[in-house]
C-alpha cells in the first residue's frame, strides 16, 4: 500500500445490516471508504439465529433509494395487519385491538425479511463500488486523534487515516469506547427467545402480539415454503422460564406453542435453531463526538419488542450519510464539530421516544401494579374505539420522529 492507499475519506468500523447500509448510501458520492469488520467474508453473512426483521416503510424507502428494493421483495413477507391479543390473564383484561395498513392507505406496514437474507443482499451489492475498500477479518486495535484526521492501528499490522469513522460495530462497539461516549444501561428481568418454525395453518400477512406476564410473544409470518408455512417468533420470558423453554424437547415445546397460539398457527411441525437475547435497553450519551458518529446498535440497544432497531439503524445511516455527503460535496470538513452536533441533535428526539415507548411497553406488561395494568387496558380501549387515535400511533411507529432524511421519504 503505498499512502494514499492507507487514506480514506471514511472509516466505517463494522458491516453488519447498518455499516453495510451506510457503505452503500456513502459510495455513489465518490467518497474513499474503508469498510473494517474482524469476520472474514465468508462468515459475515452467516447468522447463527434464524431471526427476522419486520422493515417498516420509511427503511423500505431507503431500499428503494438504493435500487435494491426488489431483492428484498422477493425475499420477505408483508405485514398488512397488526393484531394485539391481552394474554395476561389477569383480572382487567385489554380488548383486542387490530392495526391495518389499510388505514392508512397503505397495502403494508412492513415486509418481514430473514437476518441472513438482508445480510446477504446488501454484501451482495459491494463488489460494484471500487472506492469501498473491505478490510475483512481484522479490526482496529488503536485509534489516535490528530487535528483534522483520525489515526488508526489494524490487528493485521497496517496503518490507515480517515477523517470520520463511522461506528457500526456493534452493542460493544470499540469505535464508541475509543470515542469515550458514555452509555446508560437498563436491564430488564427477562430474555427474548428468537426463533422460526413451520406449522400447518398459514397466519395470513397479519402479526400477531400475544401480551403476556413476563413480555410480548410476537409471531411474524414469514415468506411460504413450497411444503407449508414459516413462522418467525420473538418470545420473552424471564430468565429462567426460557431456559426451561430452551431445554424443552421439541415435541413439548411445539405443544406450549400450539397451547399458546390458541390454534391459529396449526400444528407446529418444525422448530428451528433458538438464540436467546437477554433484553437491555442500552442509550449513548451523545451519538457522535471526537470525529466519530455511532450507528446501529454501536449506538442504542433496544429490547426486541415493536420491531424498532434495524429500522433506527437505518435512519442513523441515512441521516449520518446526508450530513456528511453535504459538507463533502461543499468541500468542507466531514468529521467538524459541527457534524457532531448536527447528527447529535438530529438522533435524539427519535432515539429517546423509541427508548422510552419500549421501555414503558415492557414494564406495563410485567407490573404487578393495578394502576399500571389499568392504564395499559385503558390505552388499548381507547385504541380499539377509535380510528384517528390508531392512525397516529400507526404513523408515529412506522416515521421517523423529527428530521426525516431525504433517502427515506
Ligand atoms: C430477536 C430479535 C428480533 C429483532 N427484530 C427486529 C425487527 O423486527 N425490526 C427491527 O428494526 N429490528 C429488530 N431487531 C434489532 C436488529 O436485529 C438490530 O438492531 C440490528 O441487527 C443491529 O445491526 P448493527 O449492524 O447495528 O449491529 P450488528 O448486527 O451487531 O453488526 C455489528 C458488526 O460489527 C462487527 N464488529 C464487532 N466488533 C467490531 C470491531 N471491534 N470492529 C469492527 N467491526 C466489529 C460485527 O462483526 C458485526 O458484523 C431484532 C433483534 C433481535 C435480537
């Protein structure tokens, strides 16, 4: 490598779903990017976990912004109906209640697309921007701040620079700690079970939400199989109600679902590989700072409830982008305090409020308190009578709150 070979433009530490995005958004513009992840090619785009993502329509707009919006068709599942069931069992008992697409004159909410599927797709679309340059299987191992650059040290040895790094690596992310960005972490008594299965009755493209003691039992219908029907499950239960689930034989546990599902999804016929997540709430105190902008998880950690991260994510990297391409575009500096600031201000409202409704959505469900209990059966009333009231939360879940990128309009 001679040296203009170890200088970049852009840094972007980790290629999961959002340093992949924010590669992606960033090359068409003729920026030099370095794309750093410690997993080789190989396995970059394998998952352990046969979770799935619900991608709501402003992510599906960023999609289409990218030209990739077809691949991702053909992959998934629209979700055109959201149906939330009161399972708690307790004495005050919350109505049913059923969000649809149709209300707000959409024909879906969000297509539910397979981990792998989005990994796969978006790596995919890599090899036709010469100017992404892949570091794979190494990582930074030191990072030092110069006046208008950062240094960095890789683990293969090599010596790079780049005016901005773009921190998408992840809830322990290195880019973060280097930065000495702070977090404030909320543990939650509770782990999320993320798995599919294949059952004999089809769900139709409606989500269903049981709400039960310990946590949401979320079943997403996923793209049919020549041989029957997929279904992806998010399940939280406290920590050692899902080890007991865990080590369940399947025919036992293909019952409690059946049991659970009150008979909706069939018979349970295949149960696949079962990834535990223990659920935290994990906030950054400032999202960029010291050249560095955080994205994705590297940022915030949310519990998997309301299918609210990926689609952060997104709108991070769509917002990080826009800031940056605009002050490069006017040759002006891409890492400036005023970039901080600005991607800053921009995250917090949608970052806080998306915390917060997760937050109050999970402890409302665990709580004891009678209150509590009434205000959660209240609230879901209210949203079961009346249409205006269910549109603005609909609007509100599926929009970014405050600034909406242009990428994602
Ligand atoms: C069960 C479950 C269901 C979910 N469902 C939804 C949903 O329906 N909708 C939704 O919006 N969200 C959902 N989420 C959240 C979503 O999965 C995450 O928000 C998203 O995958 C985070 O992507 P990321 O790229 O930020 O992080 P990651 O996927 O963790 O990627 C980080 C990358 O950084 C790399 N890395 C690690 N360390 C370093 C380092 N030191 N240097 C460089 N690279 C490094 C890693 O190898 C990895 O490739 C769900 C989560 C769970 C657990």
């Amino acid at each position: 490598m001679n040296t203009s070979d170890n200088q970049f433009d852009i840094v972007i530490s980790g290629a999961g779903a959002i340093g992949l995005i924010s590669a992606l958004l960033l090359a068409p513009h003729g920026v030099k990017i370095a794309l750093i992840d410690p997993k080789p090619l190989k396995v970059l785009t394998k998952v352990d976990d046969t979770r799935n993502i619900a991608l709501m329509q402003s992510s599906l707009n960023l999609l289409k912004h990218l030209g990739i919006f077809d691949a991702f068709y053909k992959l998934s599942r629209p979700l055109e109906k959201l149906r939330i069931v009161d399972a708690t069992n307790r004495l005050l008992r919350a109505p049913e209640v059923e969000f649809t697409a149709q209300e707000l004159g959409l024909n879906y909410f969000a297509l539910n697309v397979p981990m792998g599927a989005i990994l796969k797709t978006l790596a995919a679309q890599l090899p036709q921007h010469k100017n992404v340059n892949c570091l794979f299987g190494t990582q930074i191992t030191d990072i030092k701040q110069q006046a208008d650059q950062l240094d960095f040290t890789l683990a293969n040895g090599k010596n790079i620079s780049g005016k901005l790094l773009i921190g998408a690596d992840g809830r322990n992310s290195f880019a973060r700690q280097s930065a000495s960005i702070k977090t404030t972490t909320k543990k939650y008594p509770q782990i999320a079970l993320g798995f599919a299965f294949k059952h004999t009755r089809d769900l139709g493209n409606i989500s269903v939400e049981f709400h039960r003691r310990n946590g949401p039992f979320t079943l997403i219908p996923m793209q049919n199989l020549n041989d029957g029907s997929q279904t992806s499950l998010v399940w939280s239960e406290t920590a050692e109600k899902s080890e007991q689930i865990k080590d369940l034989p399947k025919n036992e546990l293909a019952a409690l679902i059946e049991k659970i599902t009150q008979g909706i999804v069939g018979k349970v016929t295949e149960i696949g590989y079962i990834a535990a997540f223990p659920l935290t709430n994990i906030n950054s105190e400032t999202y960029a700072k010291s050249r560095t902008i955080l994205v994705g998880e590297a940022a915030h950690i949310l519990p998997p409830i309301g299918a609210q991260g990926m689609n952060l994510g997104f709108q991070d990297a769509a917002i990080a982008t826009e800031l940056v391409i605009d002050a490069f575009n006017m040759n002006a500096d891409i890492g400036s305090d005023d970039i901080m600031k600005k991607y800053n201000q921009q995250r917090k409202l949608d970052i806080h409020a998306r915390g917060k409704a997760t937050d109050m959505l999970n402890v409302s469900l665990m709580s004891n308190f009678l209150p509590m209990q009434m205000a959660r059966g209240l609230g879901l009333f209210a949203l079961q009578k009346s249409t205006n009231l269910r549109t603005s939360i609909m609007k509100k879940a599926l929009s970014p709150l405050g600034v909406t990128p242009k990428s994602m309009l």
